[in-house]
C-alpha cells in the first residue's frame, strides 16, 4: 500500500524512529492517499513481462487503479491477487481505461494489441490518451498514431532505456514523441516510472532517439571492446589504458562506466560472467530496428550495420543471454577465452 | 628570453604597469633565470614543424639550452636567431646533448634520425636519455629502443595527444613507455611541454596507448556521426538529439565534447566548416598504424579497420585537409552537402 | 509479326533460301498462328514501364491480347494505338484477365496495386493465375499470395535479371516462386518475355534467388574494383591482372565478364564511362531488400551488409545514375576522379 | 634418384612386373640421365617444408643437382638420403650454386635468408639468378630486390598459388616479377614445378597479383556463403540456389569450383568436413599483407579490410586449420553448428 511507503520514507528522512508513530503517520497518510486515490481514474495496462510487471507495480504505488491485459495470463496473476482488474483482451482494456499503456516486445505485438481482431483501437473511448512503451520501428509508431487519430484519440511512443532494475526502482528514462501539448498527461503517468521523461518531438522521435542511442551505444561498446583488447595484446595494463581513455578523447560511457573488459571495474557485468545487463539478443533486436530505419531513409550507417552483423553472430555463437559487453570476450583469442 | 616572459606574466599578475618596474624586475629575473639555467644542461631537439616549434619554445621558456637540427634548414631560423644552437645533423645533435627529444612524422623518418648515416646512434654518449615523441609504430619503437640500449643508452617513446594549440599552451598529454626508473627524468622535461605525462609501461606502451585512444575516437566519431544524421532523418532536432544522447549510455567524447553536427556547439571545428582540428590525414595515418599493429598482433579490429578505410576513402574524395569530425559532412546526403 | 520470325528462323534451321518458299511457309505460319492467336485468351499487364513496356511488347508479339494498365496513362497509349484495351484500375485489368502479370518499382506499389482500394483483389476471378514479376521483399511476395489464395487464385513471384535489352530481345532471366503444378502455365507466358525461367520452390523463393545472386555480384564487384585497384597502386598493368585473376581463383563475373576498370575490357558500361548497365540506385535498393531478408531471418551478411551501406553512399555521392561498377571510380583518389 | 621413379612409372605404365627388367632399365635410364644431368648445373633451394619438399623434388625429376638448406636440420634428411648436397647456411647456399629458390613462410624469414648474418648475400656470386617464391610484402621483395642487385645479382619474386597436391603434381602457378629478360631463365626452372608462369612486370608484381587474387577470392568466398546461407533461410534448396548464382551474374570460382555449402558439390573441402584445401591461418596471413599493401599504397580495400577481419575472428575460434570455405559453417546459427 502506497501509505505504508510514504510513512516509511518520512519517517526515515525524518529520522523516527518510534512504531507509535508510524502506525499514527500511516493512519494519516492512508486518509490523504485515499482521497487522492479516489480522483484517480483507472490506467490500463498492457504486456506485464519482466518490464511491464514492474512498471505497472510503480502505477499502483502512485495508487493508480490498474486494467490489465498480457497474452499469458499467468502473467497477470500476481495482478489479480493484488487487487486490479484483469480482463481478456486489449479491446476490453480500451472499454474500461481511457488511458493506457503497452510495452510489448515487437513491432507485431504492437501493431496486434492496436489493430488486431482484440485490439485497442476496436472500443477506444474518445479523448484516449494510448502510450506505447515498447521499442518498435519508428514507422510502425507513426501508422499506429494515424489509426488511433482516426478514432478521435491520442497516441505517444514512449520506448525506455535503463532495465529490468532501472523499472524497479523507478528510474527508467521514457523518450517520447508525439503532439506536445499531451506532453503533461503523458508525463503524469510516466513520471511515476521513471525519472527522466524527455520529449523528443512529433510521433516516432521517441522510437528515433532510443533506436539512435542504442546504434551509437553498440558501435562505441565494440569499439572500445577492440581498443582495449588490442592495447592489452600490445603490452598496456587494461586498468591504466582505461584510465588513459577516460581523461582522453576515447572516453566513452562504455569506457568509464560499463567497461567490458574483466577486472577493470567492479558493480557491471564484466565483473560478474558478463550475466545480467543489457542482453545481446535485445541489442541484435535495436539494431535491426536502426538498420531497418536507415535503409528506409536512406541513411549510411557504415559502423553500425557492421555493428549489426556482430551482434548478429554473436547471437549465433552462443552469446544470445550475456550482456552486450561481453563482445571483448567474443573479439579474444580462443586461448585465453 | 624567458626572464621577459616571467617578468610580463609577473607584472600582469600583481597589476603592475610601470615601466621602471619592468626594467628591474627583467634584471632581477635575469640573475635568478641564469642561475638556473646555469644548472641546465642542453637539450637536444630533432625536429621542429608544426609541433616540434612550439614545445622546443617551451623548453626555452624553462630555461632548457637547445641543440637543434631539422632536415629543413628553414625551419631551424627562428631558433638560430633566438640564440639557441643549431647544428647540421641528428649524429652531432647526439654529440653534444645527452638528452634529446625528437618529434618526426613518420616512422621511416624516426628510423632515419636514430640509425641512418648521420643517426643519433653514430655519436651518441653512453647514459643518455633519448625521447621519442613522433607517433609511430610501437614495433618500430621497440627496435630503437633495442639499438640504443646497445650503446648504453635510453630509449623512451612519449607520444603526445593534442594538437598545436595544446603544444603552444603546454597542455599536452605524453604517454611515456620505458624503463620506470627513468620515468622521472623524462617527466622533467615533457613537464615543461605538457600537463599531463602519463606512465604507461614498458617501451612502445605509449605509442599503444595513443593507437588504442585514437582508434576508440575515430570510431566513436563515426558512431556519432552515423547517429546523428539517422537521428535527423527521422525527424529529431539535432540539438535535442545530442542532449539525449549526452545523458544516456551513448554518450562520448565525440558527442559532448567535439560533436560533428553543424550549429549543435560552438567552438568546435563543426562549427567552423571543419577548419582547424585533427586532420582527416593524420587520423588516417594513426588508424593505419593501428592497423599494423592489430594485424602484428592478429587482434580483430572489426570497427576499426572499416574506420580506417572510411579515413582513407574520404582523403580520396577531398576531406584530407578538414577535421576528422567531417566524417558526418562526408554521410550527408549529397543535397545537403 | 510472329508468323514472320517463325518462318524466318525454321528456314535458316533447315537452311531454305529460297524468297518463294519463304512467301509460302509465311503463308502456312500465318494460318497456324492465326488459329492458335484465336485461342489466345487476353493476358492483363500492370505496370509498363523501363521495363514493363518491352515484356508486354513480347507477349504481344506472341499473340497474346492485353489488358493494359499503368499509374501514368502516359506509359499505357503506346498500347492503345497498337489496338489493346487500356483499363483504369488494376480491378478492371482483374476483372477482363484471369492471367495477370505486375512489374511494378516497390513493395508498396505491388501491395497498392493487389490489396488497394482498385486493387486485383477486389475483382480477381477464381482460379485466376497472377503472376508477379516485381523484384520486392519476399516476404510481401508471401503475404501477396496468402491474400490472393484466399480469393481462390494463384500467385507466384516471378522477378526477373537482365536490364532493359534483355527484356527488348526477349532475353530475361525468370526466377520463379510458386505451387510447382502451375509452374507450366506461369512457363507459358514467361517463356514469351525470357529465355531462362527457373523454378525455385515455394512462393517468395524466386525473389530470395534473385536477392541472393544480387547481394553476391555486389559484393564481387566491389571485391573486384578493390583487388584491381590495389594491384594497379603495386604496379601491375591492369589488363594483365584481370587476366591473371581470370585464370586463377579469383575469377568471378565481374572479373570476366563485366570488368569495372576502364580499358580492360570492350563492350561494357566502364568501357563508356559508366552509362547504361545497373544504376546505382537500383544495386543499393536491392541490398536494401537482401538487407531486411537478412534482418527478418537473422542472417548474417557481414560484407553484404558493407556493401549495401557503400551503395548507399555512391548514391549520395552523385553516383545513382551510373552503372554499378562505377564503384572502381568511387575508389580511386581524386586525382583520377 | 630421377632414373629409378622413371624405370618405375615407365615399367607401371607398360605393366612390366619383372625385376630383372627393372634392373636392367634404371641402367639404361641412368646413363640417359646422368648425361642430361650433366649439363644441368646444381640449383640451390632453401625451405623445405610442407611446399617446399615437393618443389624440390620436382627439379629433382627434370635432374637438377640440388643444394639443400632449411633450419629445420630433420626437413633435409629425405634430400640427403635421395643423394642431394644438404649445407648448413643460405651463405653456405650461395657459394655453390648460381641459381636458388626460396620457398620460406613469412617476410622475417625471407629476410633473414637474404639478409642474414649467415645469408645468402654473403657469398651470393655475381650473376647468380634468385627466385623468392615465398608469399611474403612486395615491399619486402622490393628491398631484397635492391640488396641482391647491389651484389651484381638478379632477384625475382616468384609466389605459388595452388597447394601441397599442386606442389607434388608440378601444376602450380607461379606469378614472376623482375627484370623481364631474366624471365626465360626463371621459367626453365619454375617449369620444371608449375604448369603456369607467368611473367607479372617489375621486381614485386609477382606479390602484388598473388595478393590482389587472394583478396577477391576471400571476399567471394565470404560473399558466396553469406548469400547461399540467407538464401537456405529463405527456403532455397541450395544446390539449385548454386545452379542458378552460376548461371548469373553472381557466378564466381568460390560458387561454381569450390562451393563451401556441404553437399552442394564433390571433392570440395565443404564436403569433407572442410579437411585439407587452404587452410583459414594461410588466408588470414595473406590478408594481412593485402591490408599492408593497401595501407602502404593508401588504396581503400573497404570490403577486403572486413574480410581480413573475419578470417582473423575465425582463426581466433577454432577455424584455424579448416579450409577457408568454412566461412560458411562460421556463419550459421548454433543449432545447425
């Protein structure tokens, strides 16, 4: 319940210490959270998977009433025993939510949850604001906006960077895109997921800027995965050409906080098996997603669609789970693998 | 004369404008400057271009005598003029410095001044400390240093990073490969031409540290590059673009610091139709060492060598002369080029 | 007059010169053609372009009625004065043909011209064969023929090699994809327009033949511009490398039959600055379509993928509307641009 | 001895068995080679390794004296049981022979027999005619060139293509480079091992056109298994996407001579689990002298840089000593791995 977390964080900013008072404060604060509670209409949500799960969760700490929907119903179980409402469809999520939001997995998903036989756009209220939080093509968004403009409603792409940890705690970054002035109500919602919410422009800038930063994210991973291998064969010690890098001109966030290379840093998945992170699988995923976007605007991307064919194979060989910097274990020689 | 310089700066310091003041002040500088510099012993310079003249200028300033010699004659006059020595061989340089600095383009030009006819090697005293300063192959590093260790003497190679400007300032950085215990003298006089002199192991480790940084800037350049202009295409403004990138993982030194897109900051070569800078030429000539040396070594360098190449083609189609960060000029469109 | 070139080419066959037998076989032929004309039922054809023109042309010249349409009436009055029935809607072309043939630029255009608003499929009739000789994504080619199958028709991708003098002389190459028991049926009218019809499998597979025979020649004429410009910098004369190349293991037919070096071979668009040939633009839009094939079944297409990004950049580079081998010339310094 | 494997395959050949007969036939071959051998003057050859071995013996069959050196005292053995001179230097070489072939593995070695404190150029005799037919820098050949001439000799680089079978049969290639009138002596030997000579121009074209066919025969041998493998997945049966590359324009010898699909041809290394044929490291290394080449001569191998890198990631993941068509295996998803 939202009011026992407010109490626990006040009382510890406060430094209260006393369960008196606690139990006190919460009576207080179930009182203020349930009248704002009361002016807030249901959020549908749709695809609970491992980011979706939490993400909804911080909804309901927001004391947002929940609409649920995944295509696997074990999913929404947790959801149902919580207290939200689970329904069977994204169509009925549209009928009892007129805002919702999606994080399905691809293009297809999302274009099924909105066009489908089921889906969104078949009993979306008018006025709906739609935000979809998935990572999909760019132009898929923009097709999508102009079916649910036709219904007389509202859509926004709003993809996230940041994990599985960062949905947790709340502190994903949305970029999002769409017409500015439904900017804020997006933002109230997104807000209670993340901490960072960045308007990006018209529909399909948000997919844009996530689908730029992830191209050039892989490109500099690679590249500092092969400068520091290649330095390390010719005699450096990787702690110190690190430290070189990162007060020079190479300096990189792959460099200086999330470098690749076993033993240079600690907290990131070089130093843990290249296990959690930010998989290779998903990186293969954005990347097609830029390399489909540069070849429909035509864009040179030189490095980065050799950046996709890396990705690609490494897929194929067996790296498909680990994190994407494990590419510096991929570039060594087999001896030392 | 540095007594003038320390004088002015002095002046300038503490406010003063008299020039009676000046007067004196030059005189008491000059006893205190002649008597350190009476402890100083001269310091040999081969080469005096475009970065030679500025840092031998530097060691004047720290009261350093020089012994100079250039293939170019010309090149020499300002030297000869300003009282230092200059003489007509690297072989007579070695004759009469037991510390010497060479600063040469490439490495046939090294090998040249260490091992040819005239060479350092001819007449090179027992105990002195040579300084190569040229950005070479470490390969060809460590065969000098072999062949002066045979004459009793040591080898160190401390290539810079940072251009004209740095070297005018004495704001380089040298990355310092050799023997440690000699680390401190070399520190002495590259701490007269740089503010940063980093030890980084044994011989050739400092041309491998400035490879390894440059292949991860022109990589990360291109990144940005390829980026920027996907982004742009899909309609993000580009000085959002950057921002978003700058706060998240694709953040680079070549997107906060140097971005390559016209208008997104000033004061950077982009900002001035790619005058000035790093030249596509010589980013071209470092990859191909980085190149030599993965392939000695047999490292991949997937990004690397297609960065190399992208360098190269754009020498070929007129970029050799405008800052490595026009590689995002050479994607554009032809329209908008 | 079909009649006439019968009995041209059975005369020389049976090496006849006689003029009176010719009058009199061409009279014989004429009878025959004429009947088997009369059993002609019409054939409808979308699309007479570059391309399209000369391929109607030939079925004409085959006997075959056609149903014309094009987007620009311009392309269809050709057709009108040479006595076939111009329609106005791909619909109407469906609704008086049952054997439908569509060469069309794009995806889009094919999707418009079979599920649009006018589209084939809102009048096709039963048992319809439509056979779709666009080069396009074969995954559109499945979707195309699930449609089409629906309606109780047939559909089978049929893209074609050989430019536009192939197409004239009745020369093309079919790669067909389809239900192997209408292959003879498809043979029948293609076999009027190429010399070649190959059977490749299941529907989609002509245009992964012809994805994949495209990817490869890209990929060897730029391997082919690349060797013979290094060897030319190293000395060698390039006719006698092309020559070498040629009997050793490096053949391949951008080497042999197509050579991008001006001066090596005759015949040929290097051999006439570049003009006529495979544009460019058409290299770099089919490795856009190798490019999403590889992407959507995770193929790895490391040099393909190179390829088509260098294609890419020609075409900003003022290269579109040259011949594909041009790609010698975007090599080379500027010197010899 | 010569005479005894010509009484051998002449008595196979005529089905004679009879012992005497074989008797008394070496007697009769032996005088009519002793007096064909008498005018042949002893050829040096150093380096007899894996190709090196079979070269000699072939000068051996055409009754060359020979005068063996290799720094592997174990590799000279089987010459010194045949009767041959074995000495114990390059120099030891030169001073009893005026005409040498060298057949060593890298440029280090090369030099190092040329140059060397026990060299050849210690004794080498004026006029003597030396033939490099190691694979080695033409830069390096160059130098070589130089020294040799310095001695009032002549040198020609004179690399093989075709492997250890091609060796042992006497139908290598070899590409000659030096001054052309020394070229009919240079092939009164090189005939007696290689059914191709051919004369490339000046001192290095011999390297130049080995490494330019080694170039594109690595990109078409990469292109080739990238386009069958996307082709597979989008469902081509792969020995009729092979029929029909070769009857198109994507036809090359790594298609249609040396398949690397398995099961797509015969007496190929793909269908012998890659055994035997060109193994990866041998491609990898002359890569690495093309990317040198290319770098020395600044000509952009865009495509050729890759596929250096990819060979390079193969030989660091277990491919080492397959043939080089295993790029296809390299390519392929796990499961079918």
């Amino acid at each position: 319940m939202p009011q026992c977390d407010f109490t626990k964080s006040f009382m510890k900013r406060k430094k209260i210490k006393s369960k008196a008072v606690y139990r006190f404060l919460r009576t207080v604060f179930f009182f203020l959270c349930s009248r704002s509670m009361a002016s807030k209409t249901p959020v549908g949500f749709i695809g609970v998977g491992n980011m979706g799960n939490p993400m909804a969760k911080n909804l309901m700490k927001h004391g947002y009433p929940l609409i649920i929907y995944d295509v696997f119903p074990d999913a929404c179980k947790e959801f149902l025993d919580a207290g939200e409402q689970v329904v069977s469809s994204p169509a009925d999520v549209a009928e009892k939510a007129d805002r919702i939001i999606t994080m399905l997995p691809t293009s297809i998903n999302a274009i099924e949850a909105y066009s489908g036989a089921n889906g969104i756009l078949k009993k979306v209220k008018k006025g709906s604001l739609l935000i979809d939080s998935s990572t999909i093509d760019p132009m898929v968004s923009k097709e999508l906006a102009k079916e649910v403009e036709k219904m007389g409603a509202v859509f926004m792409d709003a993809p996230v960077s940041g994990g599985v940890g960062a949905a947790r705690s709340g502190n994903l970054t949305f970029m999002v895109g769409g017409v500015e002035e439904e900017f804020a109500a997006a933002q109230e919602l997104l807000g209670c997921m993340g901490s960072n919410v960045v308007y990006c422009g018209a529909v399909g800038t948000g997919q844009a800027a996530k689908i730029c930063n992830n191209l050039l994210l892989a490109i500099s991973m690679i590249g500092t995965a092969e400068a520091m291998n290649l330095g390390i064969r010719l005699g450096l010690d990787p702690k110190l050409l690190a430290k070189i890098l990162n007060m020079s001109s190479g300096r990189c966030w792959s460099s200086d906080t999330y470098n690749p290379v076993p033993g240079v840093m600690d907290g990131v998945p070089s130093a843990n098996n290249y296990q959690g992170g930010f998989g290779t699988t998903l990186m293969a995923k954005d990347l097609g997603l830029a390399q489909d976007s540069a070849t429909s605007t035509k864009s040179p991307i030189l490095l980065g669609s050799q950046a996709h064919q890396i990705y690609r194979m490494m897929c194929a060989k067996g790296y498909s789970k680990k994190d994407f910097s494990s590419v510096f274990q991929f570039l060594r020689e087999e001896e030392t693998f």
